[in-house]
C-alpha cells in the first residue's frame, strides 16, 4: 500500500511500495520494497527490497537524481544517480528511531509506538530545482517559547551535494 512512483532517466518508473497497514493490525512497521517497469507500467519487475522499514515513501527529482523520504520508525533520505533507479545511496536519518518519549511533557512510564519515537513518521518531498528539496515530516515534541511540546509539521530544505 501507498507506493510512489518516479520516472528515470531511461524512461523506465520504479515505484517504492509500503507493505503493512497498522490500522489493520500488522506491526508499526515492516520492510518496504522496490520495483520497475521499463514498458510504461504495464509489467513490474519483481520487488527487492529498499529497507527494513517505509511507512509512506515519497520521491522526487532533482536534476538527474531521485531524491527519496520515508520513515517509521525515524525519517531517512536516500538518493540514486542511477539511471534505472535501482542502486542507492546510503540513508541519511533525518529523525532517530530511538525512545524519544521522555521528551513528552508528561512521560509514561511504557509508551505506545507514537509516543516512543514522537512522530508518526508520515513525511513528504517536493522538488524546488535541481539541488534543492523540500521536506515535512510531523514532529510530536517541537518546544515551544512557552515550554510547552506540542505537536508540528517540521519542514526544511534540503541541498543534494
């Protein structure tokens, strides 16, 4: 469920997919996967896996490069120069997937999954030029002026080097 599709270089589209449903009673998160087509989405090649996680994956194109977020638990970005889109570069951890529940304003003391990692970890990306992108992602702990965590979209700029 909830795929995202990019078009290469090449003229092929892969498409990241997500494969649990929390809501549905799977686990708050499982391996997401990757696929192509070269004949314009009529067939899919058979999907490998992205990574171990992929709640909500989302890409764009900067230039040459696809740029993808995806998260949960944490937010990661990755990016591929390679025209079929298939090989990846490292991920780059945007929020932790550690216990950031002693953040909230009144820890407990066993947090459910949302309240560990403070976020649900649904993101996106959008293409501003070239080498530059914006991203959202949700953050449960931002401090406010007053001292207060409330909840917030986040959003930042990001520069493909």
């Amino acid at each position: 469920c909830e795929p995202d599709i990019e078009f290469t270089d090449d003229g092929s589209i892969i498409m990241l997919i997500r494969t649990n449903s929390f809501e549905k009673g799977d686990a708050s998160w499982s391996p997401s996967y990757i696929t192509r087509s070269t004949d314009g989405g009529k067939t899919w090649s058979k999907p490998v896996r992205y990574d171990d996680f992929g709640v909500l994956p989302r890409m764009c194109k900067l230039g040459s490069t696809i740029v993808s977020i995806y998260g949960r638990p944490g937010i990661y970005v990755r990016a591929t120069n390679d025209e079929t889109g298939l090989s990846w570069d490292e991920k780059v951890e945007i929020m932790t997937p550690a216990n950031r529940s002693h953040l909230m304003n009144n820890p407990v003391e066993t947090p459910n999954f949302h309240q560990w990692v403070g976020s649900c970890c649904n993101c996106d990306i959008l293409a501003l030029d070239d080498t530059h992108a914006m991203i959202a992602y949700s953050d449960f702990y931002h401090l406010c002026d007053d001292g207060i965590r409330r909840k917030a979209i986040k959003t930042r700029v990001i520069t493909l080097e």
